[in-house]
C-alpha cells in the first residue's frame, strides 16, 4: 500500500520544528528516524495530514557530557550512542542496551527520541531511561517541560507529549563508578521485538551486600515496569543464587502480562523471573569487579 496524502515540512532548527508543530499539532506526525512511522503510513494505519521530518534539524543531535551525566539530543541515532566513547564510560548500560536494539542498520537510522516517544513497551530505552532516572525535555513555544520516567510513560505507545511538543533531549545521569548493571532479553531471533527483556543496576556497600537495586522489565506490561518488592528484597543482603532465586520468584509473582500470538502470560511471567535472577547476578558481579 502507499500512505494516505500528507503535507511534507523539513525545519532546519529546532525553532522551526517547534513552530511546524505550533501550527499542525494536532494533524501532525513527526518523523525521526522513520522505523515504526513509515511503515504505520504505508499500512495507512497512520494517516497524518502533515509530516515533520527532523532529519534536517542539526541542533536535534548530540551528545553532551555534563557534570551530574549525559545529555542527548532526540534526533541522535542509536548507533552513534552505542559507539560512543563517553557513553560507554559514563552510562555503560545505556550503550550496551542498543546492541539489542534490532540490527546495526536500524541503529544506523534509528533515533534515541524516536525510539522513546513511541514508547513500544518492548523496546530497550524505555526500560533504560527508568532504571537509569533518565528525565525528558519537552518543548514547545510555550516552554519546556521536564518529566522522568514515570511521568512520561503513559502507557501502551502512549507518552506525556501533548500535540504540540517535542521530545528535544534526554538527560541521562551517569552512572556510579561502582555500581554494576546488566541488560538481557529474550526473543525469537536477535533483533526481533523482545518477548521480555530486563535492565539492572546494582550498587553494593564496603561488605560486599547490596545498597541498591533497580530492576525495569520490557514486554510485561504498556510501559516499562519496574518490582520495588524485588529490588527492597536484595538491601542487606548479599547477591547469591539463592538470593537472586527469592527475587525472581518475586518478580514472577509480582508480574501481570498480557498472553498475546508471541508468547502466553505464564511464560513472560517465567522469562523475567529468569532474566532477573541472571541480570542481578551479572549486574553484583561488574559491581565487585568495580570496587
């Protein structure tokens, strides 16, 4: 099929952008790297009267490092984050979650806002951004807003931007020195969508046991999910396999997935019980290599 007729704008400025979507907001599309629009257009499941490419917005991408972590630019590929030097130094999870990010030439096109504005509940930066406290600029002309995770997430594909704003840049604070982190998933074949996927970070105190624990899982709900009841049941103790075993049957207790044609509700439930007892481990491991 081929899309439905739409009116094409390319801003070559952020202002520009933010004054396209002044005007057609709410008729309105945005197009980054173009992954999950254009086939949505040619399905004419998506049938914007208006498209705004960014692709021609330089002041959109970028990486920047400060001094409480990172800040990069919406339009910035993925590609460019996973190579990038300073991420790997100052956020390793960020960098090493891409390389599950589907396959290098969609990373090569594919944008950190694009990715996070669609909010597919099985993509990796969601689940990221919530274990990481990454926080959201969003623009308008009639200012910026800043929301974490859990108020920008919505819901399935559902995000806090109102028609009129723009995802410009996400902060990312760098990570501790000495914490550990670990991201895993499962899926059909490397590359697809991921049935369930989780990303870890751990931190632990002169002893040896656990003073942090962050969990976030993929492909268990409309967003990225995070078990506060796993994460308090690790504090104190040391990271075991007995100890990872308590907390992955608490993960797959805590968990209410859907059933869907890829995998059924009991089996998501079982993977992130898997997954968690492995990214802990692998997640206090990096830690007391750190310290």
């Amino acid at each position: 099929m081929k899309p439905a007729p739409f009116k094409y704008l390319a801003p070559r400025s952020r202002p520009e952008a933010l004054d396209a979507l002044r005007r057609y907001g709410p008729d309105a599309k945005v197009l980054a790297g173009g992954q999950s629009l254009v086939p949505l257009l040619a399905m004419r499941l998506a049938r914007p009267s208006v498209i705004i490419d960014l692709n021609r917005a330089p002041d959109l991408a970028f990486i920047r490092s400060t001094t409480i972590g990172l800040t990069i630019g919406a339009m910035t590929r993925q590609g460019a984050v996973e190579a990038d030097a300073v991420v790997a130094a100052r956020a390793p999870l960020l960098a090493d979650s891409l390389r599950w990010a589907g396959h290098p030439e969609i990373r090569t096109r594919g944008t950190i806002g694009g990715s996070l504005a669609h909010a597919d509940p099985s993509a990796e930066l969601p689940a990221v951004a919530a274990v990481l406290g990454a926080r959201f600029v969003l623009a308008s002309t009639r200012g910026e807003r800043l929301l974490d995770a859990a108020r920008f997430f919505l819901g399935y594909l559902s995000t806090a931007l109102q028609p009129d704003e723009l995802l410009t840049q996400v902060r990312w604070p760098a990570q501790p020195p000495d914490a550990g982190w670990a991201f895993l998933e499962v899926a059909r074949r490397h590359g697809d969508f991921a049935l369930v996927g989780v990303a870890a970070l751990v931190g632990l105190d002169g002893d040896g046991r656990c003073a942090a624990a962050r969990l976030a899982f993929t492909g268990v709900g409309s967003g990225p999910v995070r078990v506060p009841e796993a994460e308090a049941s690790m504090i104190g103790k040391r990271i075991t396999d007995a100890t990872a075993a308590e907390a992955s049957r608490i993960v797959a207790g805590a968990l209410d997935p859907d059933s869907d044609v890829h995998a059924s509700a009991s089996y998501r439930k079982h993977v992130a019980g898997v997954l968690a007892a492995r990214a802990l481990t692998q997640a206090a491991r990096r830690a007391r290599s750190a310290s």
